[in-house]
C-alpha cells in the first residue's frame, strides 16, 4: 500500500514535474515570442518612423519647391510692375513737361494775339482816318473839277 501510494505520489510527482516543465517551456516560449514580436515591433517602428520621417522631408522639399517658385514668379510679377510704373512715371514727367510747354505756349500766343489785335485795332483807325482823308481829298477833287468844269462851261459859252 506505501508503495502504492509512493508510486502514485511519485508519478504525481512526475506529472507534476512535467507539468511544470511544460508549463516553463510555454513561459520560456511565450517570453521568447514576446521578446521577437518586440523586437520585430521596435524594428517596424523604426521602419515606419524613417518612412514616415521620409515622406515629411519629401513634402518639406516640394513645399519650399513650390513655395520658390510662388516668390519667383511674384518677383518677376514685382519688378514687370515696378517697370509699369517707371515708365508711367515718365509718361507722367513729359506729359507736364509737354503740358508746361503748352501753356508757355498758350500764354505767348495769347500776348502775341493781344498785341496783334492792338495793332488791328490801330491799322483799322489809320485805313479809317486815311480813307477820310482820301474821301475828302476825292471830294475837294471832283468838287474842283466841278467847279472847273462849270468855270471852262461859263467861258466857253461865256
């Protein structure tokens, strides 16, 4: 009956020794499986980061692309503006060149037509004055050639 009780203690013994076996190998597995998952996550990790890390550098690169090429065409657009107004600072500068001229201009031709329209005004009463006195000169005359003709007609018929 000991041994009986001795040989089922001990394959209980044994059973439970391999239980524990057993159950340390799963452990050791388990703890082996979770260290390469680890591993494998950390490794995938690091992937992603660098891919992730990648792609914002590549998007970092094309935003400052693009955003370089938005300031050259706004500085050609700049300076073809800033040509614009020069030249139209300079239309602006001759046009009141041209225009102070004009009004130089304007304000001689106005004294030249003053003085030009005085001296209308002074030939008409001349041409007018001397027209008197030609017509009073042509009066005396045909009046003494009328008296001369009546005087030849009294001693002609006389």
């Amino acid at each position: 009956k000991q041994l009986a009780e001795f040989a089922g203690r001990e394959e209980r013994t044994d059973q439970l020794a391999t239980e524990c076996r057993e159950s340390a190998e799963k452990a050791l597995l388990e703890r082996d499986t979770a260290v390469a998952t680890e591993a494998y996550l950390r490794q995938e990790l690091a992937r992603l980061l660098e891919v992730r890390k990648q792609e914002t550098e590549d998007r970092q690169k094309q935003h400052e692309e693009a955003l370089a090429l938005v300031k050259e065409d706004a500085e050609r657009l700049v300076k073809a503006k800033d040509l614009i107004c020069q030249k139209l600072n300079e239309e602006k500068e001759q046009a009141n060149v041209d225009k102070e001229r004009a009004e130089r201009e304007k304000d001689a031709i106005e004294v030249r037509v003053k003085q030009l329209s005085a001296t209308l005004e002074n030939e008409r009463k001349l041409v007018s004055g001397e027209c008197r006195q030609l017509r009073d000169r042509i009066q005396a005359a045909e009046d003494k050639a009328t008296d001369q003709i009546l005087e030849f007609e009294q001693v002609r018929h006389g």
